[in-house]
C-alpha cells in the first residue's frame, strides 16, 4: 500500500465533491436542518390537547372541574357542545381529541354524597396520546374530587423522586445527542452509497482499473474526503447541540472524537460496500435508505426506547451499528460516562469497523465484466 | 392523434418497466421495503412505554415492602431485574443504563405504616429518555398512592367519588400499531416513487440516453407521463401490498370505504410524483437527486403527524405543515382506516392534496421542457 496513490484517488475525489457544490452544500445542510427541526418543531411533551366539554350540569362545579381541566395546561377546551351529536362529530372530523360529558345530576350526586358519574372519550387513533389525556383526566378528577371536599390530608406514602442526569426531563436533550448518530449514519452512507457505484455506471472505473492503484488504497483514497466532510458535519452537530440548544455536554471531547472517527470509518465504509456490490446508482440508493436510515432512525433507541420493542426485534437491534453509538453520545452527553461505562459499546463499533472495511475490501473486484 | 400520443406513451412506459427491472435486485427491492417498514413500524416502534427495567433496593424486607414491589410488578409497567444489595448498586445500574427505575425501601416502612405515620418511598429515574422517565414516574406514583390508599381508606372515603368512565374510540385497546401501520402506507409511496421518480429521470440525462430520447417524436407531456406512470404502479402496488400485510397480519381494521383508498391514493401521487418530477429538474446528477430527495423526505416525514403530533408544534412549524403533502394523506388514510371516515368528512384534505398537486405538476411541467430545449 502506498500513500501516494491514496492521496491522488483523495485528491480526484476531492476534485469530484467541490465540482459539485450541491451536494456538498446539501451534506452540510442536511444535519443543521434535521437538528433544528428536532431542536424546534418537535417536543414529546404532550400538552394543550384539543377537548370538546358538553357541560349538561351547568353548576358551580362542573365549571370547576371544567376550569382545573383548563388550568393544568394538559387540555385545551375548544368547543362547548350543545347536544350530544357535537361530540361524535368533532371526534370524527379530528377537531377534539377528548370529550368529556359531564351529566345532569353531577353536582346533585357530589352534594348527596353519591358517585358521580363523569364520561369521558378520547379519540384512540394516537395511542401515546390518548393514553397520556387518559392519564392526566384521572389524576385531575381524583385531585378535584380531594379538593372539592376539602380533604388536604397527605397520603400515608410520601414519594421523594429524583432524576438523574436531565432533571429536568426535557425531551430536546435526550433526542439531540442521539440524533447526532443518526445524521452520521445517515450522511455517512447517502454520501459513499453511490461513489463507486457511479464510475460503474460512467465508465470511468475502467481508467482507475488500468492505473497501478490497489483496492485497499482506492477504498481508503474514495473514504478520505467524505471522512473529512463527515467530521465537519459532525463538529457542526456538536456545536449547535450546546451552543443553540444548550444540552450539556459533560463527557470527554477527546473520547468524544476517537469514537466518532471509528463510527464515522465503519459507517463510509457500509457505504462503499453497498456501492460495490450493486454497481447501480437507483439500486444503492434504495438500498442504503433501508440498511442505513431506517434501522438507524428506528431501532437504534435514539427515541424509540429497546426496552419497549418485541424481543425478536431487541435482538435484531443488536446488530445495528448506530444503536452502540447512540448510547455512546447519550452517555457522553448527559452523564459524562467515562471510558469504563463506554467501552463495551466502544468495541462494538470497532468491530463494525474493521467487519465492513473488510469486506469491502474482499467484495471489491478490479476486473472489467 | 390521441391513439398515436397514447402509443406513445405506452412504449416509454415499456421500456421504463424493461429498465427498471433489467436489474432483479430492483424486483426484490420493489417488495422488500414496504414489507420491512411494515414490520418494524407493526412491532418495534411505540412510545407506549411498559417493561421499565427496575431495580429494587429494599431496605425493609417486611411484607408490606414486598407487596408494593409485587404491585409494580404486577402492573406489567415495570420489569424488576435487580434486587440490590447497597447504594453503590444503584449508580452503576444508573450510570451504566442497566435500568431505568430505582426504587428505594427505607428501614422503618412497614412499621410507620402499621402505626399510620407517613412514610416515604423513594425513586430515582435515569431523565436521560425523557418521555420514559416522565411515564415511569407517573406509573410509579399512581401505583404507590393507590397503595397508600388502600392500606388507609378512611382518607379517601371523605372525599367525593367521582366515578371515571372512559372510553377510547376508534381504536379501543389503543394500540400504537392501529394508528402507524396505515401511515406506513403514505411513507412507502412517499420515499419509494420520490426517490425512483427523481433518480430515473436525472439517470436519462447523466448516462447520456436524454437526448436520444429527445429525438424521438416523443412530446415532453409524454416523457413526463412515460416516466412516472410506472412509479404510479409500483406505488400503487406497494400500496395493495402493505394494506394487505396490514390487514392480515396486524389486523389493522378497514373501517372506511374501499373505493375511497385507491382514489386518495391516486391524488396523493399526483404531488408525490410532481415533487418528484420538480427535484429531478433541479439536480444534474444522480447524487444530487439522492440528497435532494433526502433534504426533501425527512422533513416532510417529521412534519406530518407521522409520529409527533402536530398540535404540539409552535406556530411557525403548524403553518409549514399545510404544504405538506404527507400531512393530508395521513389524515386521510388514518380516518378511512380507524374512524371510517367518508367522503363528507375527507373532503377538504382531499382538495388541499389536489390543489398542491396541481401546483407541483404544473411547476414541474414547466421546468422540465425548459430542461430539455
């Protein structure tokens, strides 16, 4: 292996990637939108639900219990209905997600000392959501039917909570440090899937294969420039991370990067095998969006957590390479883990690593035909 | 004249399909998608949260101690996988997100109970999944409470009883997979013909073979038609394809009308497509294509109410949906399958899916001939 010919193929495609400023800027623009995005628009939290009340009691307490339901900030009352038939058609048209009736005899039975009875639907389609609205509406009435009686007396079981290591449960920091090792995977193979792929396609590969060039030196030529592009992209993530989204960053930078080169190597070369093998641009795309993005979006716990998926699934997420990474950055990030805590993950990607350069290396035939 | 424009594009349409399936991994690529996004989105993605890995350290080892910890258990919300030894435990399971619940028994519980003498419980939980943790401590108080509740009913007899009843409509056992193996549907058409559309076209130009194309007596109505047609079949099978899957396998309800499907589905393909066409007039490449398609899809996937509700977005972001072409399928298909929704209710998001279709078609279409002159 020479380190010249490395650095003439890095230099064509180097060459290659600035004649083509639009798909740079867009390697670039990518992260940055997909973080603010997250960042901004998307928030876990649920809250301001839309609620329809068909208030048949019309007493100082149903409007008590319709202002707690108001106050807590969990539901937003958008419409007052006049007659039951309101409440079937604003679920259905998607206007209301909750309704609650509350009925005619409702502060008579309360005043009576009687159950009262309280109804209430909710539109099920959105499971998260209905079952949080349903979560809430009962802790509400439970806490309305105490404070109506008066009773201040303290439950017999105290519960002192704490959380660790985001207290104050903001969703933005969990999702941004593991969507950064999305991006990565991500970028790491939009951008290589089709690198090779394309000099079949153009005929320029029979010029490289009458140069000396060897293949472990053409892989590695081909990776360095999108290795470079990859970090950059991932100190952009980084910064805006802290400095735009203030999520703390508590970990070594030194680990931080290590680490990153390693993904970042294993994720280009993933790349460069899918490019290999089809040879065809439409092919690779196709295939790198179902053997990178979906599994690193999906079953890498960066926000659908593994403890919740079937156990066959768990397992399969197990050979997910940006699952180790995701834990990586989360760890780093928010708990300030150490090597100690890290390296199980650590050698996963190492492996990752030394598997597809590997095999890129085998799959990689210098033959015409 | 038609019969010979129809010809026309018949023969571009064959050779369009030769192409794309000259390459038989494509044949396999066509089916395997939909399917793998079906499975996963059928079994792994939920935000229902159950089976929280918990730890136990328990300090009191009474009866009282023991019950609590059988009633998380039973609850199905919690998973005890440790039962600890000493504090330093805890931390490391923490740190080493081996769990993500620790509950705390102190010395002394039972006997404060028996005596009616508040007690405390304490719980510590890894914030670093922040939805999880904020579920689990909420699983956790109210199971505790109900507890505490029981063993003093005196207390909650004072207060008013108000006898809760809910109901959850259209999707009663309110599983998650009802509500994304439909939206699975709107993602496969959206990701497969942007990125086939896009990259077909700008292949044409890349290798060369536009401009024998261009030669042709082909009009540029015709190529565009030629060209998408086939993605309209492959979207419109894959469409058939995990609606199937969905039904038979998921048991996904089809409350709504069958006619309705095909007819949103055709609509939806008209901006999917168009935005398609649009992308492939802009990129000269076919990486260029495979970026823009990205830069495109992933926000548009993140701002439709796919997974994360809309209503909980800020403003600015709410408005930006109402281009989203994604944003009004997903209503659509979502309300035909689970709320069994007709014509009377759909209809505004079918026009609004018309009307960006229109647009995207016309702007394309325009583009494109500029493109080839």
């Amino acid at each position: 292996m020479k380190f010249i010919r490395i650095k003439a193929i890095a230099k064509k495609e180097m060459l290659q990637i600035v004649r083509d400023p639009l798909s740079l800027a867009m390697g670039f623009l990518m992260p940055a939108l997909l973080l603010l995005i997250f960042g901004y628009a998307i928030s876990l939290d649920v809250d301001d639900i839309t609620t329809i009340v068909h208030d048949l009691d019309r007493s100082s307490l149903s409007r008590e219990l319709i202002a707690d339901l108001t106050a807590s900030g969990y539901f937003k009352v958008v419409r007052y209905a006049e007659h039951h038939r309101e409440i079937g058609d604003s679920l259905d048209s998607g206007v209301a997600r909750v309704a609650m009736t509350i009925p005619v005899d409702f502060s008579r039975d309360i005043g009576a000392g009687r159950v009262a009875r309280l109804q209430v639907i909710v539109d099920g389609s959105d499971s998260n959501t209905a079952t949080i609205a349903l979560g809430y509406i009962a802790a509400l009435s439970e806490i309305y039917g105490r404070r109506i009686s008066g009773i201040t007396l303290k439950p017999l079981i105290e519960i002192r909570s704490r959380v660790w290591y985001n207290p104050e449960l903001k969703s933005r920091n969990f999702i941004v440090p593991g969507l950064i090792a999305v991006i990565m995977m991500v970028i790491a193979a939009l951008l290589t899937s089709l690198c090779i792929a394309r000099e079949w396609e153009r005929g320029t590969m029979e010029q490289l294969i009458a140069t000396p060039v060897k293949t472990p030196e053409l892989i590695l030529g081909k990776m360095a420039p999108y290795f470079f592009i990859g970090f950059i992209d991932m100190a952009l993530s980084v910064t805006m991370a802290v400095l735009l989204f203030g999520v703390p960053f508590k970990g070594s930078l030194f680990l931080l990067t290590v680490i990153s080169g390693v993904f970042l190597f294993g994720g280009l070369s993933f790349g460069i095998i899918i490019s290999i093998i089809t040879k065809s641009q439409l092919v690779s795309s196709q295939i790198s969006v179902v053997a990178t993005y979906l599994p690193a979006f999906l079953l890498s716990g960066f926000m659908f957590s593994i403890s919740n998926m079937e156990r066959p699934l768990q397992v399969l997420t197990r050979i997910v390479p940006a699952r180790y990474f995701v834990a990586i950055l989360k760890g780093l990030f928010l708990k300030g883990s150490s090597v100690r805590f890290l390296i199980a993950d650590a050698v996963f990607l190492l492996l990752f690593a030394v598997i597809t350069f590997t095999v890129a290396n085998r799959k990689f035939v210098k033959r015409i035909g | 004249m038609l019969s010979e424009s129809v010809e026309r594009i018949k023969q571009m349409v064959v050779k369009e399909f030769i192409q794309i399936f000259r390459d038989k991994r494509m044949k396999a690529i066509v089916f395997v998608i939909p399917l793998l996004q079906t499975m996963v989105f059928g079994y792994a993605v939920t935000m229902d949260v159950n089976n929280i890995p918990t730890a136990v350290y328990d300090l009191d080892r009474s009866y009282e101690s023991r019950e609590l910890v059988r009633r998380l258990t039973a609850s199905g919300y919690f998973d005890v996988l440790y039962t600890l030894g000493s504090p330093a435990e805890v931390q490391d399971l923490l740190d080493r997100s081996k769990v993500t619940l620790s509950v705390q028994i102190n010395r002394g519980f039972s006997a404060d109970l028996h005596r009616r003498i508040p007690t405390a419980v304490q719980l510590l939980v890894d914030g670093t999944d922040s939805n999880t943790g904020i579920v689990a401590l909420d699983y956790a108080t109210r199971i505790i409470l109900k507890y505490a509740g029981d063993l003093a009913p005196s207390g909650s007899q004072l207060a008013a009883r108000i006898d809760l009843r809910q109901r959850a409509w259209y999707n009663p056992e309110l599983k998650s997979k009802n509500y994304n193996v439909p939206g699975v549907i709107a993602m496969v058409i959206m990701l497969t013909s942007l990125l086939l559309t896009s990259m077909a076209v700008v292949r044409e130009r890349e290798i060369g073979t536009m401009e024998q194309l261009m030669v042709t007596p082909l009009r540029p109505a015709e190529l565009i038609m030629g060209k998408t047609i086939p993605f309209a079949i492959i979207a419109f099978f894959d469409m058939i394809l995990v609606t199937a899957f969905g039904v038979l396998v998921f048991n996904i309800p089809i409350n709504g009308s069958l006619v309705l499907l095909p007819l949103s589905t055709a609509i939806y393909l008209l901006s999917i497509l168009g935005i398609g066409l649009v992308i492939s007039t802009v990129a000269k490449t076919q990486q260029q294509a495979l970026m823009s398609t990205f830069l495109f899809y992933m926000p548009a996937v993140l701002l439709s109410g796919f997974m994360f509700p809309i209503e909980n977005m800020p403003d600015f972001f709410q408005y930006l949906t109402y281009a989203n072409p994604l944003r009004y399928f997903l209503i659509i298909i979502r309300g035909l399958f689970l709320k069994g929704n007709g014509m009377e209710i759909l209809w505004p998001q079918m026009a609004a899916l018309l009307i960006i279709g229109t647009v995207v078609i016309t702007l394309s279409a325009l583009r494109f001939r500029k493109r080839l002159v």
